[in-house]
C-alpha cells in the first residue's frame, strides 16, 4: 500500500507570467525581447496602447508613436507588420491595425 507521501502528486507548474510593464522603465522600452513569446506579449501591447483600430497611419506616424517608447523603431515596426499586428498594402504607403 502507498504512503501517503507516495500518492501526492507534486504541484502543478504554472507558467510564469511577467507583466510587460517589467520590460518599461520610465515609460521607456528597456530591450526588446529575444524570447518569441515574450516579445509577442510586447507587440500586442504596443499595438493596442499605440494605434487605433479602423485608422491609416503613414510610416512617419508609425515610427513617431514607436519613438516614445524605443529608439530602434524600424525594428519594432518590422516585428508588428511580420506579426500581423501592423498590415500595410505592398507599395507600403500606410499602415493599419491587424489582428
């Protein structure tokens, strides 16, 4: 017969969730994430604090929202647009929330 010890399960893990306010400080984007999941996580959150739904931005309005928060903001820009947060026609003219 099992001991009481032998029939407990161990916990079950929850993954861990970081608040994407832990990559700010200051309002400031402090590194972009490496992490595929995290940087999602970052990607949404900037879609959704920084652009409208069912508005057209140009790609200067685009890199001036990106600019707040981090200076590399073609990098940023390209991880929207090849996330699907950002959609932009082919000849690149403007911008526009996705998903």
């Amino acid at each position: 017969m099992p001991t009481e010890q032998q029939t407990l399960a161990p916990p079950a893990r929850t993954p861990r969730t970081h608040p994407v306010e832990a990559l700010f400080s200051h309002g400031r984007l402090v590194v972009i994430p490496r992490k595929e999941a995290r940087r999602e996580q970052l990607l949404v959150h900037l879609a959704d604090t920084l652009f409208e739904r069912e508005r057209s931005y140009t790609e200067r309005e685009v890199n001036e929202a990106l600019l707040t928060v981090h200076e590399d903001c073609s990098a940023l820009r390209r991880y929207l647009v090849v996330a699907g947060l950002l959609v932009r026609p082919r000849d690149g003219s403007s911008y526009r929330r996705g998903r």
